[in-house]
C-alpha cells in the first residue's frame, strides 16, 4: 500500500489521507519533514516554537481542511501557511518582548561565536543567508526550500511574476556576493 | 602588472574574455535551434538553475553550456551556491513531533469501523472468507432450529388440544361463602 503511495503525488495523497488511509500521511510527512522543519527553524530561531508551529502548520493543512487539492500545488499551500504562521508568530514576539529583545541581544555573545556554527561551507551559507535583507532571504527560501514556482511565489506575496522574477534574481546575486565575500557576521 | 606573468585568476578572466569573443555573436536560428551567445546564456542562467525557463530557452541554455566550458563552469558553481542553502537549511524535526502529529491525525482521518471490518475481510488469507462464507447457512439453520417456540405456536398448540371436559358438576350443591357475590 505504503509502496504505491509513494508514487503518488501529494495531492492524491492528501485526498487518501482524507479517505482515512494514514500510511497516506507517513508518505507526505517524508517528503516534507526535513524541509518545513528547517525552513521554520530558519525563520523561528527558538527550537521549541518551531516545534509547535511545525505541529500547528502540518495540522492546519491537513486536518482543518484549510488545502483544497483541486485548488493547487501542495507544496505551495503547505509554504504559505508556514511563512504566514512564521511571520504571525515573529509579529507577536516582537510586540511581546519589544524592548527586552534588544537589551538580551546586546547581551549574547555575537553569532560568530555561537557553537552551532560549524566551520565549513554550511556556515557559510547560514552566515551569508542571515546577512541578506529579509524579504531576500524569504524570497531563496520558498524558491530553494519550498520549491515554489514564481507564480506561486507572486500569488503568495500578491505581487506580478515579473516582479518575483527580477527580485529573486537579485536576491541570487546578493546571496552568492555575501557568500563569496564573507558575510559581515563572520 | 605581474612581473611573473597572469595570476590564476587573471588567466580565468582572459578566458572567460576569450571565449566571450568567441561566442559574441547575437542569438542565431530560432526555435529549438536557437543558440545563445555567452551574454544571453548568463542572463538565463537564474532562471535555468532555478527550472523557471521555458522549453525553448532551456535547450538552448542546455546546448550552449555543453559546448561552453566557461559558461558550464559558472552554471556548476551557481547551482553548488544555491544547493548549498538547501543542505544549510533542511533539518530532520525531533522524532517525537511525527508521533504527536500523527496522533492527531489519526483522531480525525482514523479509519471507520465499515473500513476496518472490510480491511479485515481483505485480509490476505482467503481461507478464512471462505470458510466463514460457508458457514453463515449452517448457522442460519442452526438458528431456525433451535429457536425456542414462539407465541404463535403456542396458541396453535392450545387450539389444538381438546376442549377441558366439565365433570361432576351438581348445580344443587349450595355455594361456599366466599363464592358468594358481596
């Protein structure tokens, strides 16, 4: 059964899943785990509220029917819940804490010398990705992580194609310049 | 200038510069056989690594960095650029957070009662199908058989029997007290 999933593409799967074949689920959170999970540590530092919002994405997406498979790509809709839950979650937290995040910040030792920087290439990239302006950041994110197409990504961002087009572009450009400089931050 | 000749780097871009003469010519042919000069190639390159080109462009950008070194070499080290964000970024989630979601799933997707009992029809051992098969006629009999007499047939077995016979009645026999109407 599991075997014949996999060839499924997910909106099938979804569609089984609903049916009530949970296997449909084992199939769908393989091929997405790793990479909603990293792309909402990416956007939430914190890793228990990563957690959570993982959970609360995945949930939302499947069970509260928010995804109508006839309406689009999976993947697409399974992205914008998450940016859109990432971006509230950043919204509250910043009204939450407001001033006390900028005193702890100047407290905390500076990011070159947190230990989960691993010397490497890895580091690199993280170092030249937390360089880049956010919207730049997102916009690689979603095209790399979420593998969005640029009209999905328009859609997402309710901006023209074209436009995601020269900004992606842009964005390219920037990230391989701070990679090949070395980003401030190292 | 360098007194020991070109650096490394100084040679790559005389390259890059030699072979830009090369390939300066304007975009020639049209359709699939369209070729790209290195200019036009590096303008689509973005759009090629990130799959967003259409099928004209993309055979064409295809055709020239398979005759290009330079140009394929640039594509190559774009596309390790951009693939290194992936590596960077995915991460496996803790093992706990598929139980927990699979839970929930399984609350409100759950298979029915209808289904499990079909599932366990469609169990892979026909033997048992058939044997409970065979016996639903068996049991049914068994039921009729052994069920207990109904009302019905009471009744039909009190018409039956005979009427009970009134025997030594004495209408001259006085009544006993507690017969007698208050």
């Amino acid at each position: 059964m599991s075997a014949d999933h996999n060839r499924c593409a997910d909106e099938e799967l979804v569609r089984i899943l609903r049916g009530g074949d949970l296997s449909a689920f084992d199939v769908l959170y393989g091929r997405y785990d790793r990479r909603l999970y990293g792309y909402v540590r990416r956007l939430i530092k914190d890793p228990c509220t990563a957690e959570d919002l993982f959970q609360e994405i995945f949930v939302t997406v499947l069970r509260d029917r928010t995804y109508d498979p006839s309406r689009g790509r999976f993947a697409a809709w399974l992205f914008m819940v998450a940016r859109n839950r990432c971006l509230a979650e950043l919204r509250q937290r910043k009204t939450r804490e407001g001033l006390a995040d900028e005193v702890r910040a100047r407290w905390q030792p500076t990011a070159a010398l947190s230990p989960e920087r691993a010397v490497g290439d890895a580091s690199r990239v993280q170092a030249a990705m937390s360089a880049l302006p956010d919207g730049q950041r997102q916009l690689i994110l979603l095209k790399q992580i979420g593998e969005l197409t640029y009209r999905e990504i328009a859609t997402l961002l309710g901006v023209a194609e074209g436009t995601i087009k020269s900004r992606l572009h842009a964005a390219t450009v920037a990230f391989r310049r701070l990679l090949s400089e070395g980003s401030p931050e190292t | 200038m360098n007194p020991d000749g070109p650096t490394q780097s100084e040679r790559h871009e005389q390259s890059h510069e030699r072979s830009h003469e090369q390939h300066e010519h304007p975009e020639i042919g049209g359709g699939a056989s369209r070729r790209l000069s290195c200019a036009a190639c590096d303008a689509l390159m973005i759009d090629h690594v990130y799959g967003e080109t259409g099928d004209d462009d993309r055979s064409a950008v295809a055709r020239h960095l398979a005759t290009c070194p330079t140009c394929a070499l640039a594509f190559c080290r774009l596309k390790a650029d951009l693939d290194g964000v992936l590596e960077a970024t995915v991460m496996a989630p803790p093992g706990a957070l598929r139980r927990r979601i699979r839970e929930e799933m399984a609350k409100s997707f759950g298979p029915r009662w209808t289904t499990r009992l079909l599932d366990l029809w469609r169990r892979p051992v026909p033997v048992y199908g058939v044997v409970f098969a065979s016996l639903i006629p068996v049991m049914i009999w068994v039921a009729a058989t052994l069920r207990p007499p109904g009302e019905a047939a009471l009744r039909e077995e009190v018409s039956d029997s005979p009427p009970p016979a009134l025997t030594d009645y004495d209408s001259m026999v006085p009544l006993l007290p507690e017969d007698l109407p208050i």
